[in-house]
C-alpha cells in the first residue's frame, strides 16, 4: 500500500516536470517553424520574382521574333499587292513561303475578319476589342490570347501600309515559349487559368495528376506536394493582366531526392529529442522516490482511516515539519470518527422514510396514466428504490418528482406530436392532388399543341405521327405545315431531359421553329437562326436535337438538315431501307453562330420516310437490352407497303411487346409521309 502511494505522487510529479520539459520544446518548435516558414516566405517571393522576370524576357524574345516575322511579310511586295487587292485572291500564295512560322490574320479596319491562313470552316479574330482600337490608333500590339481553336497563343499586330487601313496579325502557339521556361528552370512549365484549368503545358499527363489537388490548394505561391511517391515543388507566377491573358505560370520539379534528405534530418533530431527527455524523466522518478518516503507512510494512515480503521498507528506526531502537522490532523480525525457513525445511522433511517413516501406517491400516479407511462412510472420506482442514493436526503424527493413531472410532460408533447403529423399528413394529401391534376393538365396542353389532322386525302402525300411522353409531359416533339401550295415543312425533334423543364423548352422550339420556318429558308439557315434564338437565354442549359426537312410535292426533291438528331430511314418500293446521310449539325442552343448544311434525295413516287426520336431504338426491356436499329429496320422493311399511320402503329406495337412490363424511359415520338408523285 505504502509503495503504490509513492508511485502515485512521483508520477504526477514526474508528469508535471515532463510535461514542463514538453512545452518548453513545444515553444522552441513553434519558435523554428515560424523562422522557417519566414526563410521559405522570402525564398517562395525570390523565387518567384525570377521566374517572373524569366517568363518576360522569354515572352520578349519570341515577341521580338514576331516582330520581325511580321516586317518581312509587309516587306514583301507580292503581298503587298495581294493585301491592296479588294478580293485578296492573290494573297493566300504571296503569303504560302510565311505561314510555316504561325498563322496570319488580315483584318478590316472594323475589326472584321478578311483573310486567316488555318484551314478551320469558321474562325473569329484572336485579337479583342481593346487590341483592335490599338490598332487603329497605329500601335503595334503584343499580347497573350486564346484563338478560337482554344489554344494560347503569341500575337503580335501591326497596320499595314495602303488606304484599305487593314491590319497584318502574326500568331503561335506558346509551347515554344514553355519549353524555353523548362530549359532555363529545369521545372516543367503550365499556363493555368483562373479556374486552375491547364490551357498549355510541357508534360499534360503530370498536370492531370496535379489537377485535384490544384484545385483544392491553398494560394501559396510555393508549396511542395506528393504524386505518386515522389515530391514535386510547384511555384506560381501570376500572370500580368495586361499582356491579355489572366492565370498563372505555375512551374512543377521534382525535389524527392531533398525532400528524403530532410525528413531524415527531421527523424534523426526527433529520436534525440526522444532519447534526452528519456534521460530526464528518468534522473527525475529516481531523485523523487527518495524524496517522497516519509510522506509515503502519512498517506498509507490517512488511507487506512478513510476505510474505518481507528486502529491505525498514526507515526510522526513528534516532527515539526508538514508531515508531523499532517499527523497531528490525522490524530484528531479518529475521534471524531464514532460520532460520524451515530450521524450516518440516523441518516439512513430519514432515508427508508422518504422512501416509503416515494413509494406511495409515485403509485398513485401510475394508476392514472396510460399502460406505457404506467410502465415507465412503476420502472423509475424501481430505479430509484433499487439505486445507490440512499445518503442523498431530499435529493431523492427531488429526483423523484422531477421524474414524474417529465412523464407528465411527455405524455402530453406526444399527443400534441400526433395531432400535428396527422394535419401535416392531410397537407400533403392535398397538395399530391392538386399536383397531380396540374400535371394532368400539362399533359392535355401539350398534346393540344401537336398537330392531328393529318392530311389523309392528299392526292400526292400521306402523312402521320404519334408522340408518347415517358412522363405525364416530355421533351420531344413533332410538327408539319405546308410552306405554299407545293412545299412541305416536317419536323421532330428531342428536348434533352424529361418533365416540366423539357415540356416548355420544347414549346419554345416549336413556336420559333415554325415561326422561322414559314418565311421558306432553306432548313440549315432556319435551324441556324433558330440555334441563335434559343442560345441567347438559356440558363438552363438545355438543347435539342432537330430534324427539319422540305418536301417539294411536284419534283419529289427533299431538301433537310440534320441537328445533330438520329437519322430518318427512307423505305423504297422493295422493302430496301436505309438511313438518310447526316449534314453534320450540332445540337441547338449549345452556342451561338454553330454552321448548319443542307443535303437532298430525290423521292420516287411510293417512296416513304420515317423520323423518329432515340426513344424508340433505346426503349428497354426488363433485362435491360435495347430494342436497337437491327429490329426497327426488319419491323420497317416488313411493312414498306403499308399505310404511315399503319407503320408508326406496327413500331409502337413491336416496341411495347418488346418492353413488356418495364417502364417507359424516354419520349416516343415518329412521323412518317409517303410521296405519290408529282401533278400528272
């Protein structure tokens, strides 16, 4: 017993010196890591200085090159005539021995693209406004931008002599300038733009590895990270907003041969670290238990009273230092001990009275709850008469009646609980009806707007369509209206997604769609303007896939243009049927000013085509399989001479056999017309 309160007292003496000695380290740790990290502040700022400067004399050099790629092209008389030529005819091979250093630009002096030497269908200026109105003041300009190609590029600008006040632009791509950076810095090198996207860089597969974690960096402008087993430093440069381009020059190099060298540095300081507070510790714990003898012994007396025994020798009572003080105390303790035993019997008897008061109370109450709170009452009873509170007085009254008040309480939060669930729960009835009649609604508008007198007793022309929305409103839709007396507009088309949003989107398209459409443009213009239309406003970001054909009545000739929607099947006389060639359209409202094409087949009489939506090839069964192109076109080959609506009746009946008790995952929608021939 004796050795046990010695060893408590030494270890939370040894504690308190231990944990002395620890804060003291703790203080010089924090004291080194914030010299540290001012060291490596000012070393991240140098660094980045450099780098900086190094980036514009590297930007300057290849601006110089520029510069004079630029004046030899002025110089040259051939292009000289070409560019004073209004046609510029003459200017893509005065321009041919050039072109191998970077691309040319000739712009208007608006601003309008003349002339560009890429190969690409459609292309803007690389130079911006503010450039442009630099031009025209007669400066020659020097930026950083991205083309319309998405690439970044040098560009340097400059007025070409002639009244036309044209301008010569000089462009290349920044790998050049990148690589020069790696050499110089032995880093590898990235243009990142604000977003922490890449848009140039020496080593694209290191930077895919370094992205995630860009993006959840802390802006410092050097920090050191882990790829894959080794350390990479990565320094940030910003970029200067002036030279046209906003982001960073951030420059990657692999440190992991310093970085091992200095977390061995910092294990080897840690295990001395470890090894001196050893030591101490232990010089410590052996000066203490010869210090702590004597009190050892007071502290085994004081101990033997607690439990009761007065018959303890209490040693000491002749010193005159604490310890002899501490005797005395402890001498006079064990006569009061009878006295405190007289106390705690009376005690305990006020006890079994208050228990019996309990008791009663707390029954009474029981018998007039409900058979759970009788429950919970009767097990609070048994709690408190079986418990360790019985020196606790009027604390057990208290605890008792506190008991009982809270299942009271309880008990009437809980039927004020299910009162109001059952009127939310009506709430919510309500409101599921009044939806689910709004949508019903919905659906009949929609259908509404879809046109159903088809032109049965056409004497050239027989026409039908069905649509089938997977929810009570879809996306797709379908439309046709005669143009003049001989010309027919068909059209489907596909809303990406499903439900409300899809539903008004698809009734924009469709008003402006026909809009444009009956002022007789060919079907690429129409889907262009159209393209433009939706584009403006949509914050959605929606679109929609389009097939817009013209049918002449009197040749046959079907003109159409395709948006990026699944290809119609033309059904010849002998049950041949084919796919109709693409045009090569995007979807519309992705992005303003997107080319559309037209194509043309000329239709035999007899000869049938149908539109559709991906609906149909995509519809699923149980087993998840598709319906597929192999089925629709055996199912459309086997019904060549039918009726359209006959044929879009047998695709809806094939398809439904074909899903079976799946549930319906897209829009359905088909129309097919046949041609009978031209005026006889």
């Amino acid at each position: 017993m004796i050795e046990r309160v010695g060893q408590s007292l030494r270890l939370r003496m040894t504690a308190l010196v231990l944990l002395a000695l620890l804060a003291l380290i703790a203080i010089g740790v924090v004291a080194e890591t914030i010299r540290e990290r001012e060291v490596e502040a000012m070393m991240a700022e140098t660094l980045q200085r450099d780098a900086g400067l190094l980036w514009r004399v590297t930007l300057s050099k290849d601006f110089i090159r520029l510069a004079q790629h630029s004046r030899r092209i002025i110089a040259d008389p051939a292009v000289i005539r070409a560019v004073s030529d209004s046609s510029l005819a003459a200017l893509p091979a005065a321009l041919a021995p050039f072109l191998p250093a970077g691309r040319v630009e000739v712009l208007e002096a608006g601003g309008g693209l003349r002339f560009q030497s890429g190969e690409e269908l459609a292309w803007r200026p690389t130079l911006p406004a503010e450039a442009l109105a630099r031009l025209q003041a007669g400066e020659a300009v020097d930026r950083l931008e991205i083309d319309w190609g998405r690439a970044v590029v040098l560009v340097h600008g400059e007025p070409l002599p002639g009244p036309e006040r044209r301008f010569l632009v000089v462009s290349t791509r920044i790998e050049a300038a990148l690589a020069e950076m790696k050499a110089g810095t032995g880093s590898e090198a990235f243009l990142v733009n604000r977003r922490g996207r890449m848009l140039a860089g020496t080593d694209p597969a290191l930077w895919q590895t370094l992205a995630p974690r860009e993006a959840g960096a802390v802006a410092a402008p050097l920090r050191e990270e882990d790829l894959e087993g080794r350390s990479v430093a990565v320094l940030s440069v910003p970029l200067d907003a002036a030279d046209g381009l906003s982001g960073r020059l951030v420059l990657v190099r692999d440190v992991s041969l310093q970085a091992g060298e200095r977390r061995t540095l910092q294990r080897l300081s840690l295990a001395l670290a470890v090894l001196a507070t050893g030591l101490v510790v232990f010089g410590l714990w052996l000066w203490l238990r010869r210090m702590f003898r004597p009190l050892e012994e007071t502290v085994a007396a004081i101990r033997a009273l607690s439990a009761g025994d007065t018959s303890v020798v209490v040693s000491g009572l002749e010193r005159r230092d604490e310890i002899g003080r501490m005797a005395q105390a402890l001498e006079r303790f064990r006569s009061h001990m009878g006295a405190l035993a007289r106390l705690q019997a009376a005690e305990q008897r006020q006890v079994r009275r208050q228990e019996s008061f309990i008791h009663r109370e707390m029954s009474a109450l029981a018998g007039t709850l409900e058979p759970l709170a009788r429950e919970e009452i009767l097990r609070d009873l048994a709690e408190l008469e079986g418990g360790g509170s019985r020196s606790a007085g009027l604390g057990v009254m208290a605890e008792a009646f506190r008991k009982m008040s809270l299942r009271v309480r309880q008990q009437q939060q809980h039927l004020q609980s299910l009162i109001g669930d059952l009127r939310e729960a009506l709430k919510m009835q309500t409101a599921y009806l009044q939806l689910q009649q709004e949508l019903d609604i919905a659906r009949q508008i929609q259908k509404s707007m879809l046109p159903v007198n088809f032109p049965h007793n056409h004497p050239r022309l027989e026409l039908h369509a069905a649509m089938e929305p997977a929810k009570e409103v879809g996306g797709d839709f379908y439309d046709f209206f005669f143009l003049d007396e001989r010309r027919l507009g068909v059209v489907v088309a596909d809303v990406s997604g499903k439900g409300v949003p899809a539903a008004l989107f698809m009734a924009i398209s469709r008003t402006l769609l026909k809009a444009t459409a009956l002022f007789g443009s060919p079907p690429a213009r129409c889907l262009a303007n159209l393209n433009n239309l939706l584009a403006e406003n949509n914050e959605k970001e929606l679109f929609v896939t389009v097939f817009y054909g013209m049918l002449d009545l009197d040749s046959g000739v079907f003109t159409y243009c395709n948006a990026g929607h699944n290809p119609p099947y033309l059904i010849q006389l002998d049950g041949t049927v084919r796919t109709l060639a693409r045009t090569g359209g995007a979807p519309l409202a992705i992005m303003a000013d997107l080319p559309q094409r037209d194509a043309t087949i000329h239709l035999a009489p007899g000869e049938a085509v149908f539109l559709f939506t991906d609906g149909v090839t995509e519809a699923q069964n149980e087993a998840g399989d598709f319906w597929g192109e192999a089925r629709f076109e055996q199912g459309l080959a086997l019904s060549a001479d039918r009726s359209a609506e006959a044929m879009i009746e047998g695709v809806y009946r094939e398809v439904r056999q074909f899903v079976g008790q799946a549930p319906q995952c897209d829009d359905i929608t088909c129309l097919a017309f046949r041609w009978g021939g031209g005026r006889g």
